[in-house]
C-alpha cells in the first residue's frame, strides 16, 4: 500500500488503528504534551507524584521520569481527540507503548497502569546501575549489514550487543553495554553506515535486562488482567490478542525480548485495518510508518490550543 502522510478528518477511532510510542521521543515532544494535558487526571497524578509542577522541570533522560510521562501522555492524547469512551480498530505499542495499549484496550485499569509505569521506570533505572548499558539506531542497511556491525563490536570488545528493536527494513536498535555500543558506532563509521546512540538510560530488550524480569514480572502478576475490549497487535509476536494471560506474559518478556515493530505493523495489515494514527508524544512512530509503505500513517486535524494556567 502506498502510504501519505494524509489528514484524516473522522472523528471517530472507529476502523482505525492507534499506535503508541516508547520512551525514545524528543523531551521537547513529551514536556509540549504534557503541559497540554496537565488536566487530564493521569497527566495530574504523574506531575503531582514527580514533585515538580511544571513540565518543562523534569528530565526526561531519566527513565523513572520518561516511562510514565509517556504512558499518560499517550492516554490523554486519545482522551481528549475521541474522549473517554475511544473505541479503535486495533491498538499497538512500541516498547513501554505496549503497555500503553493494554490500559486503551481495556487489559490494564489506566491507574494499574501508571504504577507499573513507573515500577518500570524504577526498575530499568536499577538495572542500568548495575550493569550499565546503551541502545543505539544504525540507518541505511538491511540486516546483514546489521550483523557485520554487530558481531565485529562484540568480536573487538567482548561485550553484549544484541538486535533490540526491528523497525523497519533499513532501521534496528541494537541494545548492550555502553563499550559494545560505541565500538558499532565507530565500525559502522568506518563502513560509511549512519548509526547514533540513543538518549536513553538502559540497555533495553537485551540480555543485560535479564535480571530485572524477576521484579518486573512480580510487578506485573499482582495487577488484575481483563480479556481486551479491542485487538492488541503485540510487537513481541506481532500477533493479534485478547486473551489477558497471554497479553501478561507477553508485556513480561517485552523487557528482554526485541521491538518488532515492522512485523507489527503488518500484523495490522493483515487484520485488514488500513489506516494508523501515532498517538505520540511526538511523531516517531508516524514518521518510521511513512517510510515502510505498510499501512497508512495519518494525521488528524489540530485541536484548538489550549490556554495552561501555570
């Protein structure tokens, strides 16, 4: 399908897919959404429970600060564009965004939500201290090229550098311990292929997570599951589900297992939806959909501006 990045003027979510973010926006995306959803009850709670009264305080390169900003973000955004009652087509997420899914398609209570948001958070946070880790995007090259990269870094370091995110074709994340990382860097340098490390705290869906899947799946397990009110398209299986139990399990593995976000999006496809809206903050996801050509990432007209009392 030949996707545009067109306006979408329903207003309904009806036939639509709605797609939500991981931590890895801009900062400046996530602090413009939630000064523009700082009423919404969960954008209030995540503020009032931060300390800080103004957006623009936190820093979002801390994970225990970026996770649940971007999960009530995402939640206010389909709020205020299709209210409380949203109904979409199929929901997906990208990283933490699958279990923003979970709480729009009815798995999770939205509040249950927040707190394992920010368990999350605390918990990749202490998992960064102790064994210390970087993420990094490599552009422009399929997957071969991909595992030249990676395997020559860890052949030089002796490190951990593992596939972590499948974005596109010619789009991956690897994840490992910060040497590994900056040795693909420089490789991929050499080989004239675009790589950066990402501004994020943590060497998520590697092995190096593995020893916080026990406290996350403690986390995880004592909060009640419901069977979904819309499809949710993994993007660890890249399959549909409803099935609470299923959908639990999945969120637990989520931590180590790659993105696969290309995958996924096919999954919508095939479930016969055509049309996604990246519910953001920022447009990371509409932006990686404009250039796979899967299904149709599409913009939906502006609100008005909303006057914040500070």
């Amino acid at each position: 399908m030949s996707e545009e990045s067109t306006v979408d003027t329903s207003d309904t979510a009806a036939g639509l897919a709605i797609a939500f973010p991981g931590q890895g926006n801009k900062p400046d995306a996530t602090v413009e959404a939630l000064t523009r959803y700082r009423e919404h009850p969960l954008v209030a709670a995540f503020l009032r429970r931060s300390g800080l009264a103004d957006p623009a305080d936190l820093d979002l390169r801390d994970t225990r600060m970026a996770q649940p900003a971007t999960y009530v973000c995402g939640l206010a955004s389909v709020s205020e564009r299709f209210g409380a009652d949203a109904a979409p087509a199929a929901v997906l997420g990208h990283s933490l965004g699958e279990l923003t899914a979970l709480a729009q398609a009815g798995v999770l209570d939205p509040w249950d939500g927040l707190a394992l948001a920010e368990r999350r958070g605390q918990i990749c946070h202490a998992q960064q201290d102790a064994r210390p880790g970087s993420m990094i995007a490599v552009m422009g090259t399929g997957l071969d090229g991909i595992e030249w990269i990676r395997r020559q870094a860890i052949a030089r370091s002796g490190g951990v550098l593992e596939l972590a995110g499948l974005n596109g074709r010619r789009q991956t994340v690897l994840s490992g311990d910060t040497g590994t990382a900056r040795e693909a860097v420089a490789i991929a340098g050499e080989l004239e292929v675009l790589a950066e490390e990402l501004p994020i705290g943590g060497s998520f869906h590697s092995p190096l997570m593995a020893d916080a899947i026990g406290p996350w799946r403690e986390a995880v397990t004592a909060v009640p599951f419901k069977p979904a009110a819309t499809t949710v398209v993994s993007t660890i299986d890249a399959a549909p589900h409803t099935d609470p139990e299923e959908l639990r399990e999945l969120l637990i593995r989520a931590l180590l297992l790659p993105v696969r976000w290309l995958d996924a999006t096919k999954g919508v496809r095939d479930l016969g939806i055509e049309r996604v809206w990246d519910a953001g903050p920022g447009e990371t996801l509409h932006k990686l959909g404009r250039r796979e050509h899967i299904v149709k990432f599409v913009r939906l007209p502006a609100l008005p501006q909303l006057e914040v009392q500070r």
